[in-house]
C-alpha cells in the first residue's frame, strides 16, 4: 500500500504520475491519494500557528481558482516566522490542477495499470458525498 497527496498541474503529469506509482507497486498493491482536489474550489483559507522554545510560526494556505479552462488553482502557504524577535516571511505558490470526478475515473481507466476502488471520506472511509472537503481515493494495481 502507497499513501500520499497528489499534486499535479497537467492531465499528461498525472498519468506520468501513475506510471510511476504502478512501477513502485506489486499487482493488487493499493494506492490512497489523499485531499485530492475534486473540483474548482472558491476561495479558501486556513491558519494555524505554533510556537516552542521562543520560536512563533504562523502558517496560511490559501486557494482560489487561477484558470477555469485549464482547472488550474492557485495555492499559496506562507510561513510567518518570529525567531526571538527576528521575523522573517517566507511564501510558495504553486498551481495544482482541478479533476472533475468522472474525468478522474476516466484518466485512471485510460493508464490501464490500476482499478478504480472509490473515493471515501478522509479519516472515516465511508462513502464520499460530496466534493468539497477532505477525501480519499482508492485505486489497485491491476
């Protein structure tokens, strides 16, 4: 069993991707991508901070969409940092593509080296309702 979270910016890259995860697993091997991003979100964002021993870290992600055509997001984490006082603010973006669920089913079925298990609500592994929020998918090297 392989776990991880995908993060993709073409169809052509996903397939490559699971070209690669096939070549990693035996036949009947399950795959679980997690948080996988099943339609163009509205604009979203989170915070969360910690601090331990005199260092504060603020984390922000945030998403909007970047291009509908192409299904693309953007989405950036910035990490706000104060090191005894010094502060520093370091940002990534990155644009990860959008899958329509029955496109998703469609590209795994077109790379012909995995089955299509079902997608299920994260930590709970019932049955998903819904695109929004936290998933996983679930598919078998075939």
């Amino acid at each position: 069993m392989l776990s991880g979270s995908v993060s993709v910016d073409s169809n052509k890259q996903f397939l490559q991707h699971l070209d690669c995860v096939a070549n990693a697993l035996r036949k009947g091997g399950l795959y679980l991508f997690e948080n996988f991003s099943l339609r163009l979100n509205e604009s979203q964002r989170q915070e969360w901070a910690i601090a331990r021993e005199g260092i504060e870290v603020k984390t922000i992600w945030e998403a909007t969409t970047k291009d509908e055509l192409e299904q693309l997001e953007e989405e950036r984490i910035t990490l706000e940092v104060n090191d005894h006082g010094e502060k520093k603010t370091f940002t990534s973006t990155f644009h990860p593509k959008t899958f329509a669920p029955q496109e998703l089913k469609a590209l795994i079925a077109l790379n012909k080296r995995f089955e299509f298990i079902g997608w299920f609500e994260h930590l709970k592994l019932e049955p998903l309702k819904t695109t929004k929020g936290s998933n996983i998918i679930i598919i078998r090297k075939c």
